[in-house]
C-alpha cells in the first residue's frame, strides 16, 4: 500500500479517552466486566456480509482527498485505519492520529468509528503498508503484538486488525500473536490480510502458511493485485497483470490451496493514482468477480469450477476513490451486493 510522504509520529491529539460511550440516535457502547473482572469498553460486532467490500482509509495526506473516517464512502463493509506504527519494542505497535486529517481530539475519532458501527461496519487497525513494519518473531514479540493491538482495540473500538507486511513476516510467530489476540478478544474478531502478490504464489511462502495456520479466525485475504510483475495462475499460465486473467487465475491459486471461497477478496487500486502499476477498471472487477462465482465474463482463464462463495473486493485507498469521483465503490459495491 503506498503512503508516500508518510511521517512517524510520536505525539497523539489531546482529548483521547480510554473508553468511550456514546449514547446518541439509540447507539450505545456497552461496559461489560472482562475475564479478569476489571471494566473494559465493548460493543457488539456487526457481522461482516457474506459478500463484502473493504476499503482502506488513510490516516496521513500524500495528495489523495483527505477524508475523516466518518466521510468514508457507506459502500465500504469493512474499513481499514491504515496504518498502525511499531514502536522500539519488538512486535508492539500504536495509533497516531495525524493533525492532518482535522480531528480536533482522538474522541472525535472514536465518536466516527462508533458511528460507523453502528451502521453495521466493521472498522480495523492496519499494520504495514508500504513504509511501515512491525518485527514479530518470537514468542515475546508476539505477545506484544497481541497485548497491544488488543489495548488499541479496547481504546478505540476496533473491530480487529488487518495484516499488510510487505517486508517479510514469519508464520509461526505471527500466528501466535493472532491467535493469542483472537483469544483476548473473543467471537467476532474481524482478521483481514493483504499480502503482495509473490507471498501467496504457493502455500510454502510465509503469508501463505500464515493465511492456513490461522484459518480458523480468518475473515479474508485481500492480495494486492497491483504492484506486481507477471505471475503464475493456478494453471501453471502466466498472467501479466491488469488484466481479468491476472485477477482471477491468481485467486484461483489460493480458492485451490486451502482457502474457503469466503476467505477470499480482490484487492485492486481505486484510482491510477493509487498505485504504481496495475490498476483496472472497475468493470474488470466486476467481471474477475462474475467468472469466479458465476462462470461469466471471463477472459482467457476459466476456472473449472465457480466459487459463489467470494468474499468480494477490496481497494486501495477510499481516499483514492473520492479523488476519483468515487467511481470504484460506486461500481463494484453494488456489484458485490448482487453476487450469489
């Protein structure tokens, strides 16, 4: 995911509480007593649709339409706060809000993600992306990386966490963390993954071992179909990218390999500003969409059999797609609705 001109922060925005509650239009978050008996600030998850579009929204400015998350498109089902920072610790990560998309206090924040939910999205904290990187490779690591993406979700209300390594990650020790975050926050955790296009080209590389190890707690994989070279499809062809062959002979690799259906999404740009190479149209979507559920409007490729399970689709960025008129999730959201 690019956040260019991206900038580390150590400072958060005044204002931050702990835990909040929101009592306004009939939304309430609900103070429930945790496995240790102490307070701890809860809501109930929404559930994510059988077929759902994810869109990530950036919490920086690298010229894309600055958004605040309650300006976020009601077309997206899940939203992901990209990004996350790590900290010096090893496998702890944090939340910074940066000033430049106009919150006045991190309670405003929180009122939005509050509000979001409450329109049945379910919203995420990201951690990677282009520039950023979070070290979890051994138990303590991820006993910090579970500790403190819980203590973010207890803070800000996430709904769960999306994993966007795109400089190397280790299976074993990640899936400690997850699953150890799984058990902290109990039913309905929401585990989203965006891995390159090489990381899950055959089930020996690490994203993908990672995608089967915790597969049991998996939402949905969303692959960057972008920013890639040519790769190999399920059919041993290989598939230049932004094409609808590229789309579905890869999603074909991981519906083949020990994913479920609903385990996997399209993940492509909103615009071709949002990344280097590899955007489509969204009718492209929409078409890599009906030949993997339904057998229709494929190009080349044609999968053997349909998978109308498909999660759906996700892109990079909702920022993005404002700048663009709001053309992706005006087209494919309403497309994702209609699958079978």
């Amino acid at each position: 995911m690019d956040r260019t001109h991206r900038k580390k922060r150590s400072h958060k925005l005044l204002g931050g509480s702990a835990a909040l509650v929101l009592a306004a239009g009939g939304l309430m978050a609900t103070t429930l007593v945790g496995s240790a008996g102490a307070a701890e600030s809860e809501h109930t998850r929404a559930a994510v649709p059988a077929h759902a579009v994810t869109g990530y929204w950036q919490n920086f400015d690298n010229g894309a339409t600055i958004q605040k998350l309650g300006d976020v498109q009601d077309g997206y089902d899940i939203i992901a706060v990209a990004f996350a920072d790590s900290t010096g610790t090893d496998g702890q990560i944090e939340f910074n809000l940066a000033p430049e998309v106009g919150y006045a206090s991190e309670d405003e924040f929180k009122a939005d993600i509050a509000a979001k939910q409450a329109a049945g999205k379910s919203v995420i904290i990201s951690v990677g992306g282009e520039l950023g990187n979070v070290t979890v490779d051994d138990s303590e690591s991820a006993a910090q990386f579970a500790d403190s993406t819980y203590a973010l979700m207890e803070e800000y209300g996430f709904d769960g966490v999306d994993i966007d390594l795109e400089h190397g990650i280790n299976a074993q020790y990640m899936g400690e963390a997850l699953k150890s975050l799984s058990a902290k926050a109990g039913d309905g955790l929401v585990l989203t993954m965006a891995p390159q296009t090489l990381d899950m080209q055959n089930t020996g590389t690490e994203y993908f071992k990672l995608a089967l190890d915790v597969k049991d707690i998996l939402t949905v994989v969303n692959m960057q179909y972008y920013n890639s070279g040519s790769m190999a499809g399920c059919d041993g062809k290989v598939y230049a990218q932004g094409t609808v062959d590229f789309l579905t002979a890869l999603a074909c690799v991981q519906l083949e390999n020990g994913l479920d259906a609903d385990q996997v999404g399209i993940g492509t740009p909103a615009s071709s500003k949002g990344a280097g190479s590899g955007y489509v149209d969204p009718a492209i979507v929409n078409d890599a969409l009906d030949c993997l559920t339904k057998g229709e409007n494929c190009g080349e490729f044609k999968p053997e059999k349909t998978y109308p399970g498909l999660r759906g689709a996700m892109t990079w960025s909702t920022n993005w797609d404002a700048s663009n008129g709001d053309n992706w999730v005006n087209s494919v959201a309403p497309h994702v609705r209609e699958l079978p």
